[in-house]
C-alpha cells in the first residue's frame, strides 16, 4: 500500500495499524495525519509505547497519556479511581483521536487496559470509548520487554483487537535504503529466507574495514559497551571542551519525563575532533538538511560557540539549538532545549530504531532477542556502509509468530484497500476489513 492510499483509510475515521518494513515511512505518514487532524481542528493525542519514541513525534508515552504507569494489573476499582482525577478526565474525554507509535513495544494487557480506560471516561461501550485509534509500528521489530523467559504478547493478542474493526495499512515503498543487496537481504530476513548467499553477503562485510579517517558509528548489543566508548573516545581528544547544558520548562512530571527519554543528554560536551551524530529532523524546503542518525565531525566552533558540523557529503553545518516538546490540543505542556547532537562512537541498538545511517559498525556477536539484528542492519542505507564486526545465528532470526501474522496483515492491507468508506458506529466491530 502507498502513502497517500493510506491516508486515505486514515482520513476515514478507521482504528488502523500502520505497519511496513523499517525505512518505509510510517512515522513520516503519521505526522502527515496528525498535521491534517490539526488543521481540522481535530483534537489528537499524540503518543508512543516508549519514552524514546515519545520525544520523536512529539509526544509522551501511552502509560502516562491514560494514568496506568507501570502498574500491570488494574482491577474495576482502580480505573474507577482514575476517573476521579480531573487533569485525566479533561484529556481523555476531549481526546478524538489517540495515535500510539512503536507499537509492537506495548504489551497486549496493556493495550487492554487503555481501552477499559477509556471507556470509562467516555462512558461508552465501544472500544476505547469511541476514540479513533492510530497504531504504527512493525512488530518483526524489537517486542515488548517481557519478565524472565515469559513469551512476548504482542497487541493483536489483546482482548480488545477483535472489536476494534483495524483496518490494515501495510506500506511497502522503500524509502530509505537505496541499493538492492541491502533490500534483498532485509527482505530475506522478514520473509525467514535467509539462505547462504545472503549469509555470505553478511560475512564479506566482515573483512571490510573503513576506509581510512573514516570513522563510523558503533552499534552494539549492551549498554555498557557504549558509555565506556564513547567517553573513552573522547577523553583521548586534547582539544577545549564546549559544555552545552539543556533547558526547559513546562509541566515538572512531563518535563522529567522528556529529559528522562529523549536522546540528548543533560550535559553534551564535545571537542573539535568528535564524532557526533544528529538525533533530530531538520528539513528546509522539504529537502532534509540532517535526519536522526546522520553522522558527522566537528571541524570547529563558531563565533557564539555553536559547533560546526562536517558531514560525510563534505557539507559543513553550524548547529543550532532544537526543542522537544510534549503537545496536547495544539498547547506544549513541556519543552526542552539542547544541540541535537550525541557523541557517536557508539549507541546501543535499542536507541538506533527510528535512525537512518549511511556508515555503521555494527557488533551482533552478541544478539540475545528477536529483531535485534533486523533492527540493527536495517538502519542503514546501503550494503557498503556496514562494516560488521561479528554476527551470531540469533542475529538472523525473527520472531516465528511474528512471520505468520505478517502474511495475514498483507492480505488484510489489500482487503482494506478495497474495502475503504467512511467509517460510522452502527455496526462497530462487525464490519469485515
């Protein structure tokens, strides 16, 4: 399904799963809809199943939009609780609309407990009380974080899924990777066909190594190893430090919150020499000037102090400071403000998804769940700029429930496809996608 097809099926007034391979432009057509719903005067809340998520469209997470939490069992009292907590009631029952991105990160209980919570605000039996619901997401992405060895339990498993009447919108234009060795073998990996010749695609990666004053963001596995780099890295640099210190305002729990969540750090100190990478979207004339994961150097500090950034296209850019912002109805509820930049010797793969790299390095010796070497490759734009540095058998494997379910959602794409009208309450959670 194309974008604008989409769109459409959205515009409808359908509950929708936005769903596509990594680079097809999901969070891209989400923030097209949340513009038009502004436009229309339309009152949206704008959330994500994490909090890193939240800070890239601009919104919170789900747990604190609906006052769950991280409470995992809510019995009738406790939502009859919530309704009695007026900054909820005023939110929830004005909300038309509820967009909830990364959604394969959100537990199906959870899902569940959103819709009874909604339906008790709006006092209406149907799900979520009414409200539109928009989900985007791929689940062969990373799953919900689940306790011990307990089995993922993706939102289509949730109680509510069958009422919903979802329609299915399955993008599969590509727009971020540009050569077709890379589609090739991302397409291997989401359709479990990941044979020797693309094995062996991988495994040449490995004897390649950047080329020289070339150097790459790390992507690794654990946590650990990225802090220790990246400071490593740094503190090798003899050059002045430039210290650039966050701010913000706005409401106290929203704004730790985003501070809490959002990628740039409370303190960013960077030296001429440092590898650094943008975490925001900047576009002018519709023409990106950096995306989230463009990489690049400080080449030099500018009259106010600002750093200025070489890419790898050669282009050098003086940085700017950016915000991020929690909205709710058109009003900013909290607000910070930093350089958009982070030290990119190395990030973790679980706070890449989202990014699109021209030049990575990237450790899956060490892959430990489902999607984690999907999530990793499929950050790049191209076969040449990965430079592996290990892969395990783990690192080529995607959730087997997960495949099957995928072949169901095509065909529920194109059934959508066909299927599109404006979308009435009569009949609610009987009409066939």
């Amino acid at each position: 399904m194309k974008q604008k097809e989409a769109l459409k099926i959205l515009e409808a007034g359908h509950n929708v799963l936005l769903t596509g391979p990594a680079g097809s432009g999901k969070t891209f057509l989400l923030n097209q809809y949340i513009s038009y719903l502004r436009k229309q005067g339309t009152v949206v809340a704008v959330t994500a199943s994490t909090g890193i998520a939240a800070t890239h469209i601009g919104g919170r997470t789900v747990h604190s939009w609906a006052g769950i939490g991280i409470k995992d069992n809510f019995s009738f009292r406790d939502i009859q609780s919530l309704t009695k907590k007026a900054y909820l009631k005023k939110q929830i029952e004005k909300t038309e609309v509820l967009v909830i991105d990364e959604i394969s990160m959100l537990h199906a209980h959870r899902l569940d407990i959103i819709d009874q919570v909604c339906r008790a605000f709006k006092k209406s039996p149907f799900p979520f009380g009414g409200i539109q619901l928009v989900m985007s997401g791929d689940f062969f992405q990373l799953p919900p974080i689940s306790p011990g060895n307990e089995e993922a339990e993706f939102v289509y498993k949730a109680q509510v899924w069958s009422e919903m009447d979802v329609r299915i919108c399955y993008l599969d234009e590509q727009h971020r990777q540009n050569d077709g060795q890379m589609i090739k073998i991302l397409k291997s990996l989401r359709q479990n066909k990941v044979d020797a010749t693309i094995i062996s695609l991988l495994q040449d990666r490995i004897k390649q190594k950047p080329k020289a004053g070339d150097r790459p963001v790390r992507l690794f596995t654990h946590n650990a190893d990225v802090d220790a780099i990246n400071q490593a890295e740094l503190d090798k640099i003899a050059s002045p430090a430039f210290v650039y210190r966050m701010s913000g305002d706005g409401d106290k729990k929203l704004l730790e919150s985003l501070k809490k969540n959002c990628l740039a750090p409370a303190e960013l100190v960077l030296k001429k020499g440092a590898l650094v990478m943008f975490i925001k979207n900047k576009f002018k004339e519709e023409k990106a000037v950096y995306v989230n994961g463009t990489t690049g150097t400080v080449v030099a500090f500018d009259e106010n102090n600002l750093p200025i950034v070489r890419l790898r296209s050669g282009e050098e850019i003086v940085v700017t400071t950016e915000s991020w912002t929690i909205d709710d109805d058109n009003k900013v509820l909290a607000k910070i403000n930093q350089i958009p930049l982070r030290l990119a010797w190395a990030i973790t793969v679980h706070k890449s998804q989202g990014m699109t790299m021209e030049t990575a390095e990237i450790d899956l010796s060490r892959s430990f769940g489902y999607g984690m070497g999907y999530v990793a490759l499929s950050r790049l734009t191209s076969l040449a700029g990965l430079y592996l540095l290990g892969i395990n058998d783990m690192a080529y494997k995607l959730d087997p429930q997960v495949f099957i379910y995928d072949q169901e959602l095509l065909s529920l794409s194109q059934q959508a496809l066909k299927n599109n009208r404006p979308k009435t309450f009569k009949g609610q959670g009987s009409l066939a996608c």
